[in-house]
C-alpha cells in the first residue's frame, strides 16, 4: 500500500465533493441555514427564561452551546450519509467502485467531508450566535475540542451504519440518514441531565456516547470543571460504536458486491 | 571473445500470453444460475468480444472481472495477477467504460476528468484531459455540466474517462451504444489506433455485429450463462455457414439445434 496514493484519491474524493458544493451556493447556505435558526430559537428562549432560572442565570450560553454541540453531531452524520447518497444519486458507484479507490479511501473521504460540512453549518451558526448573542461557543476552552471529537465520531459512526443500510436497501431507506440521529436525542441529554429519565431509560443513555458528552458540557458550564471520566466514558463508547458502523458499511458493500448491485445503483 | 546473440523470432516462437484467464467461473443468485462455469483467455493486445444474447452472462461476466461482483467460485487472472485476491494491484491498470454507469451530472466534464486522473494517479492530468479532449473532440463541451450533454457525447466522454490511465486492459461495454454511423466509426477508429499503439488488451460486450466483424480478433458466444462457442469471426461465419456474424449471432441466440453439439460450457 502507498500512503501518497491514498492520499491523493481520499483527495480525489473530496475534491469531487468540493466542486459540487463550490457551484451550489444554496447547498452552502443551507449547511448552516438549520443550526443557524435553531440556535436562533434556543438563544431567545434563553432570554425568555433567565431572569427566572439558576442554571441561565449562571450559564447563559446553556441551551446555546447544546444546540451548537448538538449540531456537530447531527452535521457529522449527515456529512457522511450525504457524500455517500451523492454518490447513488448520480450513479457513480460503479466508476469508483473500478477505479483504484479502496473501501476505506472511500470512508476516509466521507470523514473529511463530514469536517468540512461540519465547519460549515455548525461555524456559520457559532458565528450569528457571537454577533447576535455575544455568546462565543469557544468560551468553553479546550473541552470543546474534546467534545468536538466525541460528537463528530459519533455522527460518523452512524453516518456509516446508515450509508450502509441504504446500500442494502436502496435510496428508499434514505430517510433514515434524516431519522437515526433523533432517535437518539431524547437519551443524549442535550437540555437536560440524563437523571431526569425514568431508571430504564437511564440505562439506555449511559450506553449513547453524546450522553456522556452533554453531561460534561454541562460540568463544565456550571462547575467550571473538565470531566476526565466522562470524557474517556464517551470516547470508549465512540470506539466500539465506529467498529459496528465501519462493519455495517463494509458488510454492505460486500453484499452488493455479492448481489451485483453496485453497477446499477441509482435514483 | 564477443558474446554472439542468438538471434531468436520469440513473436512466432512464443505464443501470445494471455492477459485475461477466467477458468470455470460460477455464478449463482440463489437458485439462479447466471453463470455455468465459463472458461476463457483474452491474448495481450488483441480484443475479444463477449456476446450472447440478454441475459447470457455478458454482463455477469464483465462485473467479475471488473471486481464489483463477487463470482461463487472460479478463478480470475489479469495481467497476471488473481483478481480475486489482489484486485487493487490490477485495476491502476485497467479501465472500463459503459453508457449504463454515469458520471456525477453536476460536475462539468473537466472537473470529472480531473477527479478520475487523481483517482488513477495521473502525474499530468491536465495535459492527459487536453490529449484526450482533442482525440475525443470533447473540446466543445468540456466545460459543461455532464447532466445537459446528449446520450453520444456522455458516451464520449466515458470512454475518456476509461482512457484516462492509458489502461493495458479495457473493459468495454457497448462503447459506441448512442453514437451516429460518423462518431461511432471515429470511436472505433480511435480504440484500433489505441490498440496499436499501447497493446492494449480489450474485451467488449456488445450487440453491434459490424463493430465485432470489424474490432475484435476473438469471440466468445454466451448463452444461458455458458459458453456455446468460440473463434475468430472469419471462422464462426465460415463454421455456421453464414455471411456475416449477426446471422451467427441469431443462429446461437435462437437456438439452432446443430449450434448445440458445439457448446464447450
């Protein structure tokens, strides 16, 4: 294997997505359209609430930097699911599929991508937040690098996992790029500390990374204080939740290897 | 004492070696059988065409080697190398084209191209893509979008993009499918002098007999996923008693009951 060749296809790749984007300007702006708006949403509701409440009395960027966090998470996911459904919807799978581009040049790809979409939606949200708000999600120091990482890792392990799926089952199962990360926001604890959820459903939330990032974004909102165990809790989780997506796409694309279907995917 | 070369004609001594070997390929889709253990090998610089009516295998067949479609069991060599073990050591040297795989419509055709030549490692993609564009005449629309080009000029433009990497084997599924009498018989043209000059090793799936009478040194006949026959045109027509090889073709894709006590499965 040549590491320079790698690169220059994972390159490749990106480029291909770089020019789609570069020639859509509405692609651009709805990157950070959503966020923009729902952090828009959050940030009044803070102002709404504070004058009565502790916690945004004490921590007025609370919900503000949840939502922006919640987006890395959300924008990380839908980085890589998009990339791979641009890919079916042109029906180019089969050229790179032939080409030299191996598997994991091809999720490599869809991580870069997912960073830059990332920055993108959730950078253009952290920004109105700063001009509008003077809230400065970069207030958080260096945990925000480290939830950062936990979140986006998440977002590319099921971002994976549903590419997957909807190679199995075609763009029908496309919804679930849209439906999968809010299945998991009632556990992650994004506005709230998981202890508010009835015992079982604790359970569930301990085994979501996000839930572990959440409760230390809050550590450190409210107590000033960087959480070293939830930190590692989470990025343990991370682990084993990116083997389960990177096997469900890996499966995936054996199957359609088996089945022949990588020639004639498409709209 | 001078050292005296032995002047040997190794071109008639040694046989031409085969760069494409498939040996006993099998293929089945649960209870279908799409292929039945075909066997066959495509001689370095020549081009062999795989026909056979819809759903012989051609397809099937193409997929394997290509390495998008896994075989059920069966051997793939090409350029030496077990295709089914080490497929990413042959495919920077390889390419194919077919008008039913696109290229993404959003991208102009020199931002296709230069995503393709990075794929394939190309040191000087620009210089290849103006080569290409000037053989191809793609210069007209080479830089618009490839969703608003006509069915013949995306067909060109693939067959670009299969020529990117100056590829010793190509894999051709109908490359002139689409094209007028005038472009199509550059495309042939263009593919011939390639050839000739690369030794390229082509197989080609296709309907249109004039260009396999015309193109292709070697044929293999499908049929129900089997190999019924095999020759070079001058030969099957001359052994079916035939004038020219769509005749053959009706005569194998129809079923003639003496084409069967040629089948070599």
């Amino acid at each position: 294997m040549n590491p320079a060749a790698s690169l220059r296809r994972i390159g490749a790749l990106v480029l291909r997505h770089m020019y789609l984007l570069r020639k859509s300007w509405p692609r651009v702006i709805s990157l950070a359209y959503y966020p923009t708006v729902t952090m828009i949403m959050w940030a009044f509701i803070t102002v709404y609430l504070a004058p009565t409440n502790n916690v945004l009395s004490d921590a007025p960027g609370f919900f503000i930097g949840a939502v922006l966090l919640w987006d890395i998470l959300f924008r990380g996911q839908l980085g890589v699911s998009l990339s791979f459904f641009e890919e079916m919807y042109s029906r180019n799978l089969g050229n790179l599929f032939v080409s030299p581009l191996r598997p994991w040049e091809l999720i490599a790809g869809q991580l870069v991508m997912s960073v830059i979409r990332t920055v993108i939606g959730v950078g253009g949200a952290a920004l109105v937040a700063w001009l509008l708000f003077r809230y400065s999600i970069f207030s958080m120091g260096f945990p925000l690098l480290a939830f950062f990482v936990n979140l986006i890792v998440l977002g590319w392990a099921i971002g994976l996992a549903v590419s997957g799926m909807v190679l199995r089952w075609g763009l029908g199962a496309e919804e679930l790029a849209w439906a999968a990360i809010f299945l998991l926001a009632p556990v992650s604890g994004v506005y709230y500390p998981i202890s508010v959820l009835p015992d079982w459903l604790q359970w569930i939330a301990h085994a979501v990374p996000a839930s572990h990032v959440f409760e230390g974004m809050r550590e450190v909102l409210l107590r000033h204080t960087f959480s070293f165990d939830l930190f590692f809790t989470a990025l343990g989780l991370n682990v084993l939740y990116m083997i389960a997506g990177v096997s469900v796409y890996l499966l995936a694309i054996r199957h359609a290897r088996e089945r022949g279907m990588l020639l004639q995917m498409g709209e | 004492m001078p050292i005296r070369l032995s002047i040997v004609p190794t071109a008639i001594a040694t046989p031409v070696p085969a760069v494409i070997v498939v040996e006993n390929l099998v293929k089945r889709y649960g209870e279908v059988q799409a292929l039945t253990g075909i066997s066959f090998a495509v001689r370095r610089g020549t081009t062999t065409a795989l026909l056979g009516g819809n759903g012989a295998g051609k397809t099937t067949t193409l997929s394997i080697l290509l390495g998008v479609l896994l075989p059920t069991s069966g051997a793939i060599s090409i350029l030496g190398e077990d295709m089914l073990r080490h497929r990413h050591r042959v495919l920077p040297r390889m390419n194919f084209t077919s008008p039913y795989v696109d290229l993404p419509k959003r991208l102009s055709v020199r931002e296709n191209l230069t995503v393709y030549a990075r794929l394939y490692g190309l040191r000087d993609a620009r210089a290849r893509i103006r080569e290409l564009a000037d053989e191809l005449q793609l210069g007209d629309f080479l830089d618009r979008g490839y969703g608003t080009l006509s069915a013949g000029q995306r067909t060109r433009v693939s067959l670009a993009k299969a020529l990117l990497n100056r590829p010793e084997v190509l894999l051709l599924d109908e490359p002139t499918a689409s094209l007028d009498p005038d472009v199509g018989d550059r495309m042939r043209s263009y593919l011939e002098a390639y050839q000739r000059e690369s030794h390229c090793t082509m197989l080609l799936a296709t309907h249109n007999m004039g260009e396999v009478e015309r193109m292709c040194t070697d044929i293999v006949m499908l049929r129900g996923g089997l190999v019924v026959d095999r020759g070079a045109p001058a030969e099957l027509i001359a052994r079916y008693g035939r004038d020219n090889m769509e005749q053959v073709f009706l005569d194998v894709a129809r079923k003639r009951p003496d084409a069967d006590e040629e089948e070599t499965g």
